[in-house]
C-alpha cells in the first residue's frame, strides 16, 4: 500500500510528458477546461482572487476589508510613561468591518471620546460673585439695614415736687426720690403727676420736648439729694434738699417743747418722704439721711449781692427765696461773678468745708429758659463738656 501511494506521489520512472513533482500533487486542483469560451472568464476570476489574497496578508491591510496588527492606544494616565503627564496621542482609525479579524473589535472602538470629556473638565472662568439685592415684599418698605437710627426719645416721668417760677422751672421727683429741674412756659401745680419728653440745655438742667401730659394727682411725695442748707430755728426749722438746678426746703413741724428737732447735717444725702400743702410748701414726714457728709454739690438760688472787693457773693438759701436766708459764696479767680445781677437765678457749684464754708468753683445762668441755653454763661466747672472731636 505504502509502496503503491509513494508511486503515486512521485514516481521513480515517468513517462515522457508527464507531471512530475508539486505539478501532480496539485493535479487536484486542476480545473479542466472543454470550452475555450470559459478561459477569459476563469482568468479573470484567478486574478481577483489573487490579488485579494495578495492584499489579505499584505502588511498595507489598513482601509480594506482584511484585519491587519491591532493598534495599541495608549490612555492618559495609565502605564508608566516616564516622566510627567502627557497627551496621548490620538489617531483616526477606520470603522469596523463587522466580523474580519477574529472578532476583535476595531482599533476605532478604542479611541477615546474627546469631546465631552474635555467639556466636562474644562476650567470655566468665574464671574465676580455679586449678592443679589432683595426686594421687600411690601411696597413702599425701606429694608430694614437701611433705615437711619432714629434718635432715642428721652421722657421724664414723675411728681411735680416743686415750682420755682423765679427760673421759670419747675421739679419733678422720679420713683425713688431723684430730683430734675425742667424749665418750661407755663408751669404744673405742685402735686401734679406728669409724663413729659425732655431736652438737655447748657447749664445741665432740661428743658421740655413736647406736649406735657398729667397723669394723675399726689398729696405726698419722696425726694432726694445733698441737705445744702440747715435752718435750725426752734420756731420755723427747716432744710435745703438740692439737685442740679433744684434747691427746695423742706419744713418741720417745731417741737411743742421749744426744742430744735432732728435735722440732717450739712452735705448729707437725704431721702425725704414729704407732703404737699395747698400753697406748694413742703413738710416733712419721714427723713432718712447719714454716711459721711458730700464735700462738693449744687446749689440753686437768686444773686442776693455781690461784694467785689471781699470777693463774696450771697445767693439764697433756696431757690426761690422762702426761707429769707443767704449762702455766702467765696469766688475766686477765674470766675467773674459781676455777670450776674441782683435778682438774677443762678445754678452754682462749691466746696463745702467743715466748718460750713463754701468755696465757689462753677457759676451759670439759670434765668428761664434763656439763661439756661446760654452755654456762654457757664463758668468754671459748669462749662459744658464738648464733644469728642471738637476743640
């Protein structure tokens, strides 16, 4: 058998004209040909499929139908590429031919989609940030960080302790007894309770802002301040209570012994509970005063004199003259008390030693309103403080 097939392969003695070799292991193949009308077409058909498989296993596959090396594309970011970051570098590849090439996919598939990635991670310039102005939802409004503050309204609200028509002022005693002296046109009864906005003038004392309202009527009141004078009369004893502006008397009832009694000392802080009578005087009914006497205080009354040459001037005990007595006042230099004429209501400042002296050290005008907005005739320590910011 084995004999018989190599005889077939190659023959040792061939006869003359016969195919030898690779010709008659590819007699096969041979297709024979009985019509001459057939070779045109057969070769034409050789040729094509020649070529095709020429260019199938040619190494310029790239745009026909054969597959040629799979293209390595190299992604950003991925593999070592030696150094800093770069670009890959992208190539056009044609499309897919749907099936050649083992079923790989096309190099083209692999190729990054640029477009919307460099999009999405592209830096986009900012705009300046600028807030948004809102709007009020009612009309007409002003937001409220725009409105102007408005200038707190000052009320003073009390009992009218005392009426000093000589400085055209009258008192009103707060809860707990403190004292302001409030300069107006037409002056309140002693007695009556009173809700008034205020002003501050020159002199330290206040001035009325606006409409007065009564509130009410008392028949007895508490008051405060430093006692600046001491009548110790047995028949008719009495003592000063001042304040800025207010220096009223208060009156005890005399001893029916014909003893002098208690009265508070000079320069003390005294509380008074006091009633009023029908002709606006004052009487005692409880005191409480003590600690160590004040050695510097206020004083309010009328010029009685002034004497140039012993540098004395006499204003009264109280401010409108009811208990017939005057303080004496020592000036001194630097304060020109022949300003201020006889009858004249003044607002005084002193030192008070223990011996009762007086030294004076400030001196202004408290002739009604007038007086009192005069900055110009504040002396000394009465002077008027000038804001911060002005010489």
């Amino acid at each position: 058998m084995i004999k018989r097939l190599l005889d077939r392969v190659a023959p040792r003695k061939a006869a003359r004209g016969s195919e030898t070799g690779y010709r008659r292991l590819l007699r096969w193949a041979a297709l024979p040909v009985t019509d001459r009308r057939w070779a045109a077409p057969l070769a034409a058909v050789a040729l094509g499929f020649g070529l095709f498989a020429g260019v199938a296993i040619g190494p310029g596959a790239s745009g026909t139908f054969a597959t040629g090396v799979p293209q390595i594309i190299e992604l950003p970011g991925l593999g070592d590429s030696g150094g800093g970051e770069e670009e890959a570098e992208t190539t056009s590849a044609p499309e897919s031919s749907g099936g050649f090439g083992g079923g790989e996919e096309s190099p083209s598939s692999f190729a990054p989609v640029a477009a919307p990635e460099e999009e999405a991670f592209a830096p986009v310039a900012e705009e300046p940030f600028e807030a948004a102005e809102e709007k009020s939802t009612t009309k007409g409004a002003v937001p409220q960080d725009e409105k102007e503050p408005e200038p707190e309204e000052q009320e003073l609200a009390g009992t009218v302790v005392h009426v000093n028509t000589a400085a055209g002022s009258y008192t009103v005693a707060e809860t707990g007894g403190v004292m302001s002296a409030v300069h107006a046109g037409k002056l309140p009864a002693a007695g009556t309770q009173v809700e008034v906005p205020i002003r501050s003038l020159a002199n330290g004392t206040l001035a009325e802002a606006g409409l007065r309202h009564r509130t009410g009527a008392k028949k007895r009141a508490t008051l405060a301040g430093i006692v600046t004078y001491v009548g110790a009369d047995p028949a008719a004893p009495a003592y000063t209570v001042s304040n800025r502006g207010t220096s009223l008397l208060v009156h005890v009832a005399p001893e029916t012994s014909g003893a002098v009694p208690p009265l508070p000392a000079l320069g003390a802080y005294a509380t008074v509970t006091a009633g009023l009578d029908g002709a606006g005087l004052l009487w005692q009914q409880q005191l409480t005063s003590g600690g160590a006497p004040f050695t510097h205080g206020d004083f309010e009354g009328v010029v009685a004199a002034f004497d140039p040459e012993t540098a004395h001037l006499l204003i009264s005990a109280d401010d409108r003259g009811e208990s017939g007595q005057n303080l004496t006042f020592a000036v001194p230099a630097g304060i020109d008390a022949s300003a201020f004429a006889v009858g004249d209501s003044v607002l005084a400042r002193a030192d008070i030693g223990a011996d009762g002296s007086l030294m004076l050290t400030g001196l202004a005008s408290d002739e009604h309103l007038k007086g009192a907005e005069d900055e110009a005739a504040s002396q000394g320590d009465l002077v008027p403080a000038k804001p911060k910011g002005q010489d």
